[in-house]
C-alpha cells in the first residue's frame, strides 16, 4: 500500500489549518474566537511554545 509522503502530508495539514483559520477569521465573532484574528495568532504561537518549554516561568496565564 503506498502511503503519502510525511511531507507532503505536514504541508496538506498546514494548508488545511490556514484554511481553518481564514474561514474562522471571515465567519465567527471575534470573541468567539479570538486566536484566529492574525493580530493575535502570533502571540498565541509564541506563548504557547513558552509554556510548552518552561509551563512554571511564564509570570502571567494565558
């Protein structure tokens, strides 16, 4: 059986995320969702990769 490739799989994900994501952006409220808005979203990204290293550091919750 032929499985696709790990890559190619990651990117498909990664495309279908973003999709996700603009959809959201375009339909929900904003307070419905609130790390789909772009300003946001990076934020979100970096917070949750500090919490992911050091979870007992971080001086405020998120």
């Amino acid at each position: 059986m032929h499985t696709r490739s790990k890559r190619y799989v990651r990117r498909q994900r990664g495309r279908q995320k973003a999709a996700d994501r603009r959809a959201h952006a375009k339909y929900a409220p904003s307070t419905y969702a609130p790390s789909t808005r772009p300003e946001n979203r990076l934020a979100f990204q970096v917070a949750a990769g500090l919490k992911k290293r050091w979870p007992n550091v971080l001086p405020f919750s998120i």
